[in-house]
C-alpha cells in the first residue's frame, strides 16, 4: 500500500509493483528474491479480499485507499487506464 501511495496512488502495473519492491527488499539469494516476490503476491491478495485493492485488466492494481478514505468500487468503475 505505501508503495502505491508513494506514486501518487494512480494505477501500476502488478508485476511491476512485485518486482520493483522486491528489489527493495535486497535479497542476498536469488532464492531468497523468489520467496520475498511470493510473499508480496500473497500480501496483495489478501489486500484484494479485504477490498483494500482492485485488480482490473488482469494486470493494474490500484488502491481504493484515498486520504484514509476507502473509495467506492464503482466510482472506479468508470477508470481508463491508457496501455504502454
């Protein structure tokens, strides 16, 4: 989540979020990179069933989070994500 609002809670890209906090994390193995990756997947998911995140189009996640606030789904529903 503090990622996400790090970059001014607008949507990323999943894989992008996962491998650039996984670099944060400086693993000293590539095993220990593999294992810290799963754990953030997990974590996201659990974000996901607590409606605390929104996955669309398979591969943008963004938090429902805004100023402490919880936004409501279908205020989102109506987002345009441009693909890059």
């Amino acid at each position: 989540m503090s990622y996400l609002l790090a970059h001014g809670n607008k949507p990323q890209r999943l894989w992008s979020v996962i491998n650039e906090i996984g670099a944060e994390s400086l693993a000293e193995s590539r095993w220990e990179l593999r294992e810290n990756k799963r754990q953030i997947l997990k974590t996201i998911h659990q974000l996901r069933r607590q409606r605390t995140l929104w996955r669309y189009r398979r591969n943008w996640i963004a938090s429902l989070l805004v100023d402490g606030e919880l936004v409501p789904l279908d205020q989102l529903k109506g987002l345009h994500v441009a693909r890059t």
